[in-house]
C-alpha cells in the first residue's frame, strides 16, 4: 500500500498541570516544536508542545501531553485572543546542521506529492545551522514571552514580524506562523526541512510532509501525512538495467557458439 495511504494521527489532550512540568524543558534535536503566541490587549501569552521528530516511516508521532484537554489550557488563557484571530501557530525543529519550519498550506486539498505553500528561498548553511540552535533552544510549556528562549521572542511575533530577540529563527531561515480563530477548525502546515550536514555555501529545503492541526471541540489533533516515495527508477538505475541486460545477452551468445 502506497505511504500516502498512512497516516501517522495523533490525538493530544495537552493540560496545564504538563505546561508548568515542561517549563523547564527544552526540545530533543530535531524534534518539532508547536507554538502558539498570541498578542491580545497588549498581553503576550506563549505555549510550546514537544510533538517529537518527523516519523521516518508511518507511524504516530511521539510526544508527552498531558491528561487534560487543550480547552482548559491554551484556549482558556487565550480564548479573547483566539475569539478576535490574533493567536498565531507554527511548527520549528532543528539541530546544529539542520532546520525545519511550516508554512501554510494555502490549497483545499493537501498533498503527499506537492506541497501546497512556495519552496523556500535556499540559504546559507551557517544561517540554516543557527536556526536549528535555536529550535533547540526553545522551553516548553509556557514561557514568559520576555524569556529569550520563547515562541515569541526567539522564533516570531507574527506572520510578518520576526522573534523579539536579536538572534531569532525567522532572522536567519523563515518565518512559520499562521493565525487562527475561533472558527479555525483545522490548519495544513507544510514542513520543510534543510538537512545540511557535510554541505557547504547555500543550501536547499526539502518538503517533508504536511501537518493537519485540528481544533475542532476544544481540543488538538494533529495528523501528520507523508510524501510519496516514487516506486520509478532513477535514471541511473536504468543504465545499470541495461548494462547488466547487455552483459548477459553476450554471455548468452559466447555459450551458445560453444555449443553449435
């Protein structure tokens, strides 16, 4: 069965009681990391969930969520915000020769072969690598958003602002929010990933797959689908095909003169 018929879903009740635990906490290289910031009356309120790497094959993500709903936490510290569509979400990773980030899916129907937001611009690998430092980087839960590790602070203020910090992700790769509201019921993020290692100069993203966030209810499901891995050969692969096809065909021939 073709990969994109799996589906890696993962229904997440986050609760605040694991906030406050994971406070302190920052994310495994290469782990995905769901924010949201929201700026409502001039109050900034950051929360950050470790989803876990992007799986390698179908599979549900890994995360640590606690018991509670999503209802009880996020929207009922920010349910105005959310109400009037100034909370803004988006998903980074990383580590020292690696980033990832989201970008809004802007099509009705996702897909496993084409992403549905523009390829990013190649970067530097030394900027692609800084932005995984600071994925990193993150804490957990809900920072204060004048905390240098924070949503707000060191990834992005808004779709069109960079982090508050100098030194932020949007400043060295891209930025990854979207805005959602209270009628959001579910939100496509593509992710794209820059793998570096061992690379020098400017560098290129791969899209890797897309994640449906649902919001639907009061609480958060996020499903992630995979590209497709295409079953056609490489050309490559055809040429030694075909040197092995010819390879035999003399061998067929030597054999057989011998014979007559």
């Amino acid at each position: 069965m073709k990969n994109h018929l799996y589906k890696a879903a993962l229904v997440a009740a986050l609760g605040m009681a694991g906030a406050v635990a994971a406070q302190a906490q920052n994310p495994a290289a290469n782990d995905l990391v769901l924010g949201f910031t929201s700026q409502f009356n001039g109050v900034v309120n950051d929360y950050l969930v470790d989803l876990g790497p992007i799986p390698s094959a179908p599979g549900a993500i890994s995360s640590s969520f606690s018991s509670s709903t999503f209802a009880n936490t996020f929207t009922t510290s920010s349910g105005n915000a959310l109400a009037s569509g100034q909370v803004n979400v988006g998903i980074v990773g990383g580590s020292s020769s690696d980033a990832i980030f989201s970008e809004l899916d802007t099509t009705a129907t996702p897909s496993t072969t084409t992403a549905g937001s523009a390829t990013p611009p190649a970067d530097a690998k030394s900027n692609v690598d800084a932005a995984g430092l600071v994925a990193t980087g993150l804490t957990l839960g809900t920072p204060a958003h004048t905390d240098q590790t924070s949503f707000f602070a060191d990834v992005a203020e808004s779709p069109t602002a960079g982090g508050a910090n100098a030194n932020n992700f949007t400043g060295y790769a891209d930025n990854p929010l979207s805005t959602i509201d209270g009628t959001t019921e579910s939100l496509v993020l593509d992710l794209w990933e820059n793998a570096n290692s061992g690379r020098t100069g400017v560098t290129g993203w791969t899209y890797e797959g897309y994640v449906d966030l649902g919001l639907s209810g009061g609480n958060l499901t996020a499903t992630y689908d995979e590209p497709l891995i295409s079953s056609v050969p490489e050309p490559s692969t055809y040429g030694i095909f075909g040197s092995i096809g010819l390879l035999l065909l003399g061998l067929r021939r030597h054999l057989t003169g011998k014979l007559a």
